[in-house]
C-alpha cells in the first residue's frame, strides 16, 4: 500500500499474540478485567449460546418424558460437554502470568466438574448395558465416544502433572513445554465431544425417545466453534516440536 507521498507503506507482521480471526484486543483480558469476563468476551458469547442451547435442549427433550435410568447419560454427558467449554473459554484470553495462575485455577475447576459429569454419565451407561454386553460399541456414538473419553481422561491426566506435580515430568520447565501440546490437544477433543453429540442423535434412544435433531444440535455446535476458534492466540500453541 501506497502512502500520500507515494512511498509504499510498510505492513507490520501479524503479531502472535493476536487471535486467530480478530484484532489483538478482541479477546484479551485486560488488567483491571474480572477473570469472569473471559467466559464470554469477543467471539465467546457465541459459544455460550450455542453450547447453552445445546444443553437445554437435551435437558428439556429428557425432562418431557419419564425419567428412566438411563436419561441420566445424556443429562450428565451434555453437563460435561458444558463444563468443559466453559474451561476453555475462562483461560483463553489470559495474558499476564497473574492472569494465567488464576485461569489455570479456573481451569482445572471446571474441568474437574466436567470429567466427573462425564464420568457418571459413562457409569450410567456402562451399568444400563452391563446385562447386554454385546451391545456395546456398535454405533458411531458409542465408538467415538468411549475414544473421545478416554482421550479427555488423558489429557486430564497430563494437564494436572504439567502444572500441580510437574516434578513428574522432570520438573518445572519441562512442565512448561507440554502446554503447547496441551492447548493443541484440547481443541482437538473439544471437535471431538462436540462430534459425538452430534452421533447421539442418530441413536436408537433419541430417535425413539428424544426426538432432537441433527440439525438443530449442529447449528449449536457450529455457534461452539465460531465462538471458541476466533480466540485461539498462536502466541499460546507455539511452535509443535519445537
């Protein structure tokens, strides 16, 4: 680009503390900011209507018929589902290392509440199919999910190490380098959590029972992303492998 006297401007770099798909600004905490403010600053109100209306249409699709037993596994798993966006959405736009322990705290807060959701949710389902277990892991929803949980298991694992026991790991440092991996690896499962969701509604139990439709529960979905992607600061992924 030309400047009035002709001589080509120069266009400074993009800098890597800059979201994704936004301004610098758009997404970071300021220093006088409530940490609380984090769930829903810039693009993260989109992820809480969207993540907000996928939970209450479960919750309101189970609660217009009897509870049985095994409405507690969609309950609990769009609880879970809930929590964890919401453990990713505080921590996001932290930038001072202030910030960042008390979104760290944050952060382990509400994905503790979440894996336990996820947890009973999956207790719930494994005692329902315990006097049938050849059914077990025959539909997409059940495959994806039982691989999807057991991933945010491990990453649970991994992320309380890095950070509360790093002498585990070889010590503090070395703590640090794997949150790279960390922050990569969640957003990958969150696709994953939300991909399962969606296989739910090809189930037996809500085509019968609940009746939501895929439609519907992608349009939330999609909110989730449009929401969450436009925050990711490339500062935070850093450069995998190095």
């Amino acid at each position: 680009m030309a400047s009035a006297t002709g001589i080509p401007e120069r266009v400074p770099p993009v800098s890597e503390q800059e979201p994704l798909l936004g301004r610098p600004g758009d997404a970071t905490q300021k220093s006088e900011q409530w940490l609380a403010f984090n769930l829903w600053t810039g693009t993260g109100i989109l992820a809480q209507v969207g993540v907000w209306v996928l939970a209450a249409m479960v919750w309101a699709a189970v609660f217009e018929h009897d509870v049985i037993f095994f409405s507690y596994h969609p309950l609990l798993q769009s609880a879970g589902v809930l929590l964890l966006v919401q453990a990713i959405l505080i921590v996001q736009p932290t930038a001072t290392q202030k910030q960042k322990r008390d979104g760290t705290w944050a952060h382990s807060a509400f994905n503790f509440l979440g894996v336990g959701a996820l947890v009973a949710g999956i207790v719930v389902i494994e005692l329902n199919k315990a006097p049938h277990p050849d059914q077990r892991f025959k539909s997409n929803h059940g495959i994806l999910g039982i691989v999807t949980f057991g991933l945010i298991c491990v990453q649970a694992l991994v992320g309380f190490v890095q950070y509360w026991t790093p002498a585990l790991v070889g010590g503090t440092e070395n703590g640090k380098a794997i949150y790279k991996y960390h922050r990569v690896s969640g957003y990958v499962i969150l696709v994953l959590a939300l991909a399962t969701v969606a296989t739910a509604t090809q189930t037996g139990f809500n085509k019968n029972v609940l009746g939501l439709r895929l439609w519907a529960v992608t349009v939330t979905i999609v909110l989730v992303l449009i929401g969450i992607v436009p925050r990711i600061k490339l500062a935070k992924l850093g450069r995998i492998g190095s």
